[in-house]
C-alpha cells in the first residue's frame, strides 16, 4: 500500500516537472538547421546522470551542486548554413509561452560584436525562482534554453564564464 | 542460489531478423572499411550477428543493441586487422599512399581517399571510420573503441593532418598526369 | 564542415552487403549447434558463467549511458552558463558606464 502510495506520489511529480517545461514546437527550424545539438534530461535522468559527475574533479563537483534538485534541463541549439533561415516571428513564436504571469524577463542584451541576442526569463513559484528559459539568437545560430528548478542562476553563470567548465563534445545531429 | 540462464533471443522483445536488415550496412560498412576486404568483411558482419543473436537476452534496448553492434565490429575488425598483418606497423606520417593513374573525378577522388584511409594504422583507421561513416563524436568513439577521448582527439587531428597532406600530393600527380608530365 | 570531411563521409558512406546477407545469417543462427551439458554441476557453473557475463555486460552499458548523460549535463550546464554570463557581463558593462 506505501509501496504503491510512494509510486503515485513520484509519478505525480514526474508529471508535475513535465507540465512545468515550456512547450516549444521545434519542428521548423530543426527542418532547415544544418546542425543541432539537442540535451533532453527529465528529473531521473539528470539524477542518474550526476552520479557520474565526479566529486574529485573541481568543476564537475561544482556542476553536481548546482544541478542537484533540478527537475529537468533542456537545451535546443540550432545552427545555420546561411543567415535568414530563420526569422523573427519564429522568435516570437519562442517567447509566446514566456508571456505567462508566471515568467518574467529579467534581461535582454544584444551583441553588436558577434550579433547574438540573449534573453533570459525566469519562472517565480512560491518558493522563488522555480525555473529558468534562456532565448539566444543571431544571424546564424539559435539557442533554447530551459531549466526546471530552482536554480542558482550566479553558480550557472559562473560555469559558463571562461574559467568554467570545458567543452565537451556531443553527438551533433544533421 | 537460482539457476539462471540468459534469456533467450525469442523472449528478448526484439525482432532479430529485423536488427539484421536494419543494421547490416553499418555493420558490414566498419568491416569492410577497416578490413578492406569485402569477403572477410561479410564473413566477419555474419559473425557479429550470430554473436548479436546469442546475447540478445542481455540488450536493454535499440541504443544499446546500436552501441554493442558498434563496439563489436569495430574491435573484431581491429583484431582481424592486426591479425592478417596486411601491412606492417607504421607511424602515420610513413603510411604509404596511393599513385593516381587517373585525373581524380568524384567516384576516383572516392576511391583514392578509401585507399588513404585503408592504408592508416588501424588504430587511426577505425577512429575515422566512426567519426566519418558514423558520425560519432571523440567521447562517443572513444567509448566504443574503449580508449581515452584525448587520444582520440589527437589521432584524429593527425590522421585528417595527414589525408589532406597525402590528398594534394596525388591530386598533385593526377594533375601532372593529366597535363602530360612524367 | 571542411570540404575533407565532407568528402571523407562521402567515402567512407555505409554501403550494403550481398543482397542475400540476411538470409545467410538467419540461416547461420539456425544451424548453430545447441551445447547440450549433462552433468548438473556443469549446468550449474554454466548458468552462473552467464548470470556474471549478463550483469558485467548490463553493468558496461550502465556506465556507457551514465557517462552519456553525464556529457550531456556538462554540455547544458555550459551553453546555459555562457549566455547567462555574457548577458551579466553585458548589464554590469552598461551600469558601470551609466554610473561613470
């Protein structure tokens, strides 16, 4: 009865973390990427996942705090042959499901370097911040971002600066 | 303590004859481009199936049955490799090239940059193989072929150092030829 | 890509074996020869042999997806953290230029 009582509750959360990723629909613009890099993990991925994170290695120790008690990251990165593949309704389209009361942006910034634009919105619940969308674009690359969470966003932005974490290489899907 | 056996194909869910179909051209396709032998290349895909058969009872799912085909073929071929000694062990920078006898068209270009891959140390061989017929990445190669990624990262630089190097010394020759130098 | 590379996954392309391949392998399974062990204790330590190579295999690619996922992690936890910092830097460049 506990047994069955404890798998209602965790499928309930399951579900619950699911229904708090933002629903954005990919199928365009991954039709024209000539690249993409797709990092999909739920809650019992992520869990499974960071026990191989080392606790030895200084970096992984600190990717293993900062992603302990997340329930989900999800990463879009799509990447063009040639500029205007995409367009700014498509963007649009990705900040249509961040106009909910319950998000708010809390910066933009543009890039007149290398033209990339990056906002970032975060997710309030009772506790705080409960989740976290990043919208990166320019000419040529567009980026999608979204943790499920509460999530410490200085750690996060730590491990992305240039003493951060290094490159790790995954399967690019054409 | 139960007796165990490992579960038999039949009660593994997965349709064999369907895996067969399904990946027998990436299976045959390592061999081959390792071994460089199309017999002994199917004769090696065979076995690779028939051992695929015995163990389908430990396959957990499609991904794994992928990376157990991958991991398979690509050592056995190495080991077949280094077995028949088709070529002595050298350094990369001394594996002997190709001598164009034709001006190189796409199908020629080809068959020249097969041959070039053919004739790299198997190591060397079998990491582009996987990152080129496979499209793997260094950490997913290094996995299959149980090595360190960082060993794969450099044998990898230095191979691609060398095709391109080999490349234009017998576009060079082919372009002689076909302006009727000697 | 570099044309090289293009070219080399050009080359190296997966290609098919002989039409009958299939064929030749289900026809290999099935001739395969069935050990048969008479003595129980040879069952026994035969059964054992397998239930260790089944959960070292299962345990390989335990590890294998571990240290995919792992990857991964380390991946999302950089792409996230460059933009989220290049969007800090960016704020404390433009306060620091409006308070100066």
């Amino acid at each position: 009865m506990k047994a069955a009582g404890l798998l209602i509750a965790s499928l309930l959360l399951a579900g619950a973390a699911a229904a708090q990723q933002v629903k954005w629909n990919f199928d365009k613009l991954a039709a024209r990427a000539s690249d993409t890099v797709d990092v999909s993990l739920d809650g019992s991925l992520l869990r499974f996942a960071t026990k191989f994170l080392s606790d030895d290695d200084k970096d992984q120790a600190k990717v293993k705090k900062v992603v302990g008690g997340l329930k989900g990251i999800y990463v879009k990165s799509f990447e063009f042959k040639k500029p205007g593949e995409y367009s700014a309704a498509d963007v649009e389209s990705f900040r249509a499901p961040l106009h909910a009361p319950d998000w708010q942006r809390v910066v933009g910034t543009h890039s007149n370097e290398d033209g990339e634009t990056v906002e970032v919105y975060i997710k309030n619940d009772t506790k705080g911040i409960g989740g976290l969308a990043i919208i990166a674009f320019e000419p040529k690359k567009l980026t999608l971002v979204n943790i499920v969470g509460a999530i410490d966003l200085d750690s996060l932005s730590e491990l992305g600066g240039f003493s951060g974490i290094p490159e790790v290489e995954v399967d690019k899907k054409k | 303590m139960p007796r165990r056996t490992p579960a038999p194909a039949a009660a593994s869910g997965f349709d064999f004859a369907s895996l067969v179909r399904q990946h027998q051209a990436m299976v045959f396709s390592i061999a081959w481009h390792l071994l460089r032998d199309r017999a002994v290349a199917e004769e090696l895909a065979q076995d690779v199936f028939l051992s695929l058969h015995q163990h389908l009872g430990e396959m957990e799912s499609p991904e794994h049955v992928l990376y157990w085909l991958r991991r398979v073929t690509s050592n056995r071929a190495l080991d077949e490799a280094r077995r028949r000694q088709r070529r002595p062990m050298v350094s990369l920078e001394s594996a002997p090239e190709p001598v164009a006898v034709t001006p190189a068209g796409d199908p020629l270009l080809d068959t020249s940059l097969r041959k070039l891959v053919a004739a790299l140390p198997e190591k060397a061989r079998a990491i582009v193989v996987l990152r080129y017929q496979e499209d793997l990445d260094p950490a997913e190669i290094a996995r299959v072929l149980g090595i360190p990624v960082g060993t794969v990262k450099s044998q990898l630089q230095r191979a691609l150092a060398l095709l391109r190097e080999k490349l234009s010394r017998v576009a060079g020759q082919a372009s002689d030829l076909s302006l009727g130098k000697e | 890509m570099a044309p090289l590379e293009d070219e080399l996954k050009e080359a190296l392309r997966r290609r098919e074996p002989s039409p009958d391949f299939t064929e030749r392998v289900l026809a290999r399974v099935a001739a395969a020869p069935v050990r048969r062990v008479s003595q129980p204790w040879v069952r026994w330590v035969a059964a054992m042999a397998a239930t260790l190579l089944l959960a070292a295999g299962g345990l390989e690619y335990r590890n294998y997806r571990g240290e995919r996922a792992r990857d991964q992690v380390l991946l999302a936890v950089r792409i996230a953290g460059s933009k989220l910092n290049k969007a800090q830097k960016k704020v404390q460049m433009l306060t620091h230029r409006s308070i100066s």
